[in-house]
C-alpha cells in the first residue's frame, strides 16, 4: 500500500512540474516589444527629411521617409500609408493614414503636403517640426512602427532635416503712385506738342 502512495506523489509531481513547462514552450502569436504591438519585429524610420525649409501658405512641402526592418532590410509598406504630426510653438496638427508614394528605391517614401491657412492656424507661425506618428507604419504582415514619434532629431542620420519656417503669404506692397510717372509723361508730351504748334503759327505769321 505504502508502495503504491508512494508511486502515486511521485505521478504527481511530475505531471505537476511539467504543465508550466509545456505552458512556456508554446510561443506566443503576436509579441509585443516597446513601442507597438507586433508579430516578429518593429519598423524602423531613420530619416525624414522636408523642402523646401522655407515656406507660406499654399507651398507644398515634400517630405522623404525611409522604413526598413531593424537589420537595415528596406521595408514594403502596406497600405502605403503614414500618419505625420506638425508641430509649432502654438499648437500641433495631425494628418492620418495620409498616402505615401514609393519613389522607385527600396524603402523610400515622399509625403506630400500643402501649407493652408488653417494649419498654419493650428502650428503658429514660425519653427514647425515635422514627425512620423508611432506606430502608423505597417508591412502588411502584423509588423508596425516605428516604436516613437521620429523627426530628424531623433534620427540617427546627420543629413536630415524635418523642421520647417512656415507663414503667411506675403503680399506686395501697394504702389499708389505707380501711376503718376507715365501721367507726368504725357502731360510733358502734350505741352511740348503744344509749344512745337504754338511756335509753327508765330512762324506762319
């Protein structure tokens, strides 16, 4: 009987210690690492760069991305799609799921966007930093990022620049003299016409 007890704890033990361990070898479908919730790695934007740098209500502003896996593996967007935020000292503006056009190099994406009145509203005149919104990036296959809001100054690539001086247009100054130089003009011609035939009668005479 003793004998059989003892068989027994001993099933049970091992039975025990061996559920957590069979729990754990089960990988887990969707990961998540800091930053998105993704299915084997986060994407990564190492460069965003805009032009022109100046700009006034009604330019469009072209700003170039590059996406690619952590090894440096250039990324296929799907959909070709980014979100973006501009951010100025007065406020922010964000601009979801916008379309990106592919340029033709692996992992190179323009965004194109132009200045109106009401953005240049919501950022203020002035410094506007423009950035990729975490996470609104995606392979098609359960893979996002990039892990946080990336601008050029927290790339790692000196030779971006995503930080933009936008206004208001600028409208010439009025002129309204402008037309009193061609009126002084003909009323000269006119009185020289006037001695020329004035001086052609006393001749006459």
């Amino acid at each position: 009987m003793k004998k059989v007890l003892i068989v027994a704890l001993v099933l049970l033990l091992v039975l025990g210690s061996s559920v957590p361990l069979a729990v754990l070898a089960i990988p887990s479908v969707q990961q998540t690492t800091t930053g998105c919730p993704t299915y084997q790695t986060n994407l990564v934007v190492d460069f965003v760069d805009s032009t022109p740098i100046d700009a006034v209500v009604g330019i469009t502003i072209v700003t170039r991305v590059h996406v690619v896996y952590p090894d440096g593996t250039p990324v296929a967007l799907l959909p070709e799609t980014i979100s973006f935020l501009w951010t100025g000292g007065a406020g922010q503006e964000e601009f979801d799921n916008v379309q990106v056009i592919f340029t033709g190099n692996p992992g190179w994406y323009n965004y194109t966007e132009t200045v109106t009145a009401d953005l240049l509203q919501a950022t203020g005149q002035g410094k506007v930093t423009i950035s990729v919104v975490t996470c609104s990036a995606s392979d098609g296959l359960g893979n996002r990022g990039p892990t946080g809001l990336i601008s050029s100054d927290t790339t790692f690539t000196p030779g971006d620049n995503s930080i933009l001086n936008i206004g208001p247009q600028v409208t010439p100054p009025s002129q309204p003299f402008s037309w009193l130089v061609p009126l002084l003009i003909a009323i000269l011609l006119i009185i020289a016409l006037l001695l020329f035939l004035l001086r052609g009668r006393k001749k006459r005479k």
